[in-house]
C-alpha cells in the first residue's frame, strides 16, 4: 500500500483551532510538510475520530476485523479495556487482543483491566492482582489502568486495588473510572484515588459534579447503554472535558455508524464543530498520551477526509498514510486467527433450574431499555407443578446464569422487561465474568438454548421450537473468528428473531449481557446467584 503522496483540501486543525486551504505532504506515513495555500478542492481533511473507551470483545469480532469494520466511519484510534477477555483467558488473552489488532493498519491503546473479576461473588477463567498489574504496566502496549468499577474497595481502601491504582500512577498511566451514581463524600475520595475519567453517568447533575473534582466525562452511545442525549449539554459548557465513546458495540450496529453518528448528532444540535471534533479525537489523544496524528507536521498521517464538515461521513479514511477504507468500503483485508478458548460447563437439565415455590413472593430484575442500570420489584410468583416459572402474561420471566468455567448448578432469578412471548434467548457475553446467561418463557427453551452454546463453545442464540439462529463465537466464548460483514449479517439475524419473539428492547443480546455485571445497580444476577448491587452481596430470590 502507498504511503507517501500529497492532499489538497481544507484542512481542519483542532490543536490551533483553525481551518485553513493548503496542502498535506505525506511521505512513508509521517505528515512531512503542511502547506497554506489556495487549492481548488473543497473537501476538508479532519484528525480520524477516537473512540474514547471500547470493550473491542462485544462487538464480537477480533480487533482486526472490529478495525476493518470502524475505519469505514472515519474511527482510526480506540482506547480499549480488554477486561472481557481477560475473565476468561487472563493475561493471554490480553496478549492475544495487542497481537492481534496489529495485523492490520489501525491504531489500538489497550490499558490493564483493574477488576479481574470484577467482583468476589463470581467465577471467571482469571483473576488479575496487583502484581499482574504491574507487570502490564512496564509494558509498552499498556497505555492506562482499565475503568476501575471496584468502587467500593476505593472508598474502603482495599489494599489490592491501592497497589494497582499505584502501579498506574507510578508507570505515569492515566486512571479510568467506573462509577455510576456515586457522589459526595464516596466521590471525593475515589477521584482522589487519582481516578480520572467516568463513561457512567446516567445524568447532568451527575456528570457536573465529577467535573467539579476533575474528572473528564466520557459521552458513551452504546448499543445497550445509551447517555448522549443526557448529557450533550454538557458540550456548550464544558467541551475541554469530554470525549466520546462506544464502551459496547454490537457487531450489525459498528457496521452502520461508530463515532461518527455522535458527531454528527452534536454538531446538528448546534454545538460548536471544534468543539465536537475535539471530543471525537484531540481530547483522549491528549488524555491518554497516544500516537495519533492530530494533522501537524511530524504527526503519522492518521486522518479522514469528508466533504460537508457540518454532516461529517468519512470519503476516505488514512492510518499512517495507509487508505484503509474508501467510501464506506474496506481496504483491510481479513485475516486468520487462531481460536483461544476455556469453556467447560457440562450440559444442564430440567432438574438444574427448577425453582421451589416457598410460599413467598420474589425478587425481580427490572431492565430499562438503553441503561445498565436496573430496578429491584418485588412480586408474587406463577407457581406450576410446585415450582416459580416465567409469567408471560406479566413479563415476569425465568434467567439464569450456567458457570462456563467448571460444572456447577445454574444461577435462576426472574426479570421482568424483555418482553419475550416465545422461545429463549442464551449468550456465553455475559459482562464481565462471561458464564452463560439466559431468559425465557419456559424452561424447555431455556434449556435448548443453553445447551445448544454449551455444544458450541459459546456464541450467542435465539431459540424457539422451529425457529433457531446461533453465532457462534470460538475465540473466548466471545469473538468470532469469521469474517466481520458475515457475523454482522449473522448476529443481526439473531437480533431480528430476539425481536419477532417478542423482545421490545433495542438491544437484547447486549441488554441479556449485562444483567450478570454485579458491579451496576441494583439487582443482577451471577453464577452464585441473585445479587444485590447497593448491599454488595448474594441475596435470596425469595423476599
């Protein structure tokens, strides 16, 4: 691929805060020379966006092939948290994710996951301490310490977490945060902690006061979690603060849009356009001290070129002067990779999930679309045969959580916002420890659509009687190994049955994900059981 030539165009310079008609001289990937000077072409050529936080594992794809993926919408950059796979393969799996993504042209900062597991109450593959920690630090593939969602062990000062935050900051790596709905005195002392960044907050007044102890907030349009419209204000006081990010991205949705939508829905609300590309890309280039072009002299010739600054679609996007992706289309090739996996759960039963009914009523999960957070209900159970089951009339309906790791019993709970009439739906995502999770409308389903991920080794499934879509994902229970356009067709596939079963949410798959992360308010559910978020503890189904 060609690396050296020369563009034309109006070249827009976020660092002085200025637009200009010149020329870009590109030799060998590195920007040589820029040139003020008249030039015909009206294009502008733009710093490629930076997407500010990103779990590159819930996409479901290998970093090479997320990139081939991103670069279509102009992102040439991510700063990416692997702790996903870092539950279910430890420090392998972080070797494999920096290994990986330099296959191909594009750009990956990965950071240290500081929560490996995320919390005591759960079984992964690996645990990651202090001393892991600091051996990731020294390396130079490690930009930062992963969001820190161990709050509560800042604000008690746990020991472990201390020594980790401290190998960050003596390394001279940034901190990031995790902590939804934290505030006052608790907040004081976890940014004190030297936490520095938050990608969880659910409101302005929220946002604002982690601003006022200096906090940089990270905008976050996920595919389940979705924050942009409460806090884009944000953007007309404070714009040196934020950054955007996807934290989770779903395979068919990264083939539409990445953080480009972001920047477009900002600047059509009328935001100032240097301001909005500053947190598309120069602010977390700032923050995390990467090496990405910001389309000065010296800089590698990391840059998009776009023909309408006010409504920004990437016409060509360049990584170290490579053209990586044209007019929505990909340069990258695929390339192959090998399948790391840990996956050693044994096939469940009817007997397995079958829930007593005692005679009181029980506690249920109440997912909202578009937040991790979820409500605590209690109500009075559908009892049949002397056993709790799915009341669909309510939705209230069965989950459960399979340990991946080594035979146990299953997990069960109830929630209630899915929305399912038929079928089951089971993932082996399942954040952050990545056992199985499932819901459904009767255990005969639920139990088809476990074992049927069992039988694969992990994936994603939609199950009902005659109607069935599985993807599966060898690489970790989490990624696929195929090419990306082809698991994008194949999990949105999954997604459209999830919906003609009944689902009403935006994103079931990644909605299903997170309702084992034990570290989001206030009930979820892990492989030891129901937990209660705000007592941090195990807690009874059963009121």
């Amino acid at each position: 691929m060609n690396n050296s030539f020369t563009i034309g165009g109006q070249i827009v310079d976020l660092v002085n805060a200025r637009i200009f008609s010149g020329v870009v001289v590109v030799e060998d990937g590195r920007i040589t020379k820029i040139e003020e000077q008249p030039v015909g072409n009206t294009q502008y050529i733009m710093p490629g966006f930076v997407d500010a936080h990103v779990h590159i594992e819930s996409s479901m794809l290998v970093p090479s092939e997320f990139a081939r993926l991103a670069t279509c919408h102009g992102t040439v950059a991510t700063v990416s948290d692997p702790h996903e796979i870092a539950n279910v393969l430890g420090k392998e799996g972080i070797r494999y994710m920096i290994e990986n993504g330099k296959k191909v042209p594009f750009k990956f900062f990965f950071g240290a996951p500081s929560c490996v597991p995320a919390t005591a109450f759960e079984t992964t593959g690996f645990s990651l301490d202090a001393d892991d920690i600091e051996a990731l630090m020294a390396s130079p593939d490690i930009y930062y310490l992963s969001e820190v969602m161990n709050y509560p062990g800042v604000i008690h000062d746990d020991p472990e977490i201390q020594k980790k935050i401290a190998a960050a900051r003596r390394h001279g790596k940034p901190v990031d945060g995790h902590a939804p709905a934290v505030a006052g005195a608790d907040l004081q002392k976890y940014v004190g902690a030297g936490i520095s960044t938050d990608h969880e907050c659910f409101t302005l007044a929220e946002a604002l006061e982690k601003i006022s102890l200096g906090m940089k907030i990270l905008i976050r349009e996920g595919s389940a979690a979705k924050n942009f419209d409460a806090l884009i204000p944000l953007m007309a006081t404070h714009p040196d603060k934020l950054m955007f990010c996807s934290d989770d991205k779903h395979p068919d949705e990264l083939d539409d849009v990445h953080i480009d939508v972001l920047v477009r829905k900002a600047i059509a609300l009328g935001y100032d356009v240097m301001d909005v590309l500053k947190a598309a890309s120069l602010n977390a280039v700032k923050h995390y001290n990467l090496n990405v072009g910001m389309l000065q002299q010296g800089d590698d010739a990391d840059f998009i070129v776009v023909d309408d600054l006010r409504k920004p679609f990437a016409k060509q996007t360049y990584v170290r002067g490579v053209l990586v992706a044209e007019n929505g289309v990909s340069n990258i090739h695929y390339k192959e990779t090998e399948t790391p996996n840990l996956f050693k759960a044994d096939f469940i039963h009817a007997d397995d999930i079958f829930l007593p009914d005692v005679g009181k009523r029980i506690k249920v999960i109440e997912c909202q679309d578009g937040q991790l957070i979820t409500r605590s209900l209690v109500t009075e159970p559908k009892v049949e045969n002397g056993g709790v089951v799915s009341d669909v009339e309510h939705d209230i309906l069965k989950m459960v959580v399979v340990n991946r790791y080594h035979p146990a019993k299953p997990a069960v709970a109830f929630i209630k916002g899915f929305g399912l009439k038929r079928g089951a739906l089971a993932s082996s995502v399942a954040h952050d420890s990545h056992n199985i999770v499932a819901v459904g409308v009767t255990d005969k389903d639920i139990l088809h659509a476990v074992n049927l991920l069992i039988e694969h080794g992990g994936g994603v499934t939609a199950y009902c009687g005659t109607e069935m879509v599985a993807v599966p994902l060898p690489v970790a229970g989490l990624m696929s190994n195929e090419d990306g356009y082809e698991v994008a067709q194949a999990y949105q596939n999954a997604d459209a049955l999830a919906k003609r079963l009944g689902s009403t949410l935006f994103a079931p798959f990644m909605t299903l994900a997170f309702m084992a992360l034990l570290v989001i308010p206030e009930l979820k559910i892990g492989d030891r059981g129901l937990f209660d978020v705000g007592r941090f503890e195990i807690t009874s189904v059963y009121e």
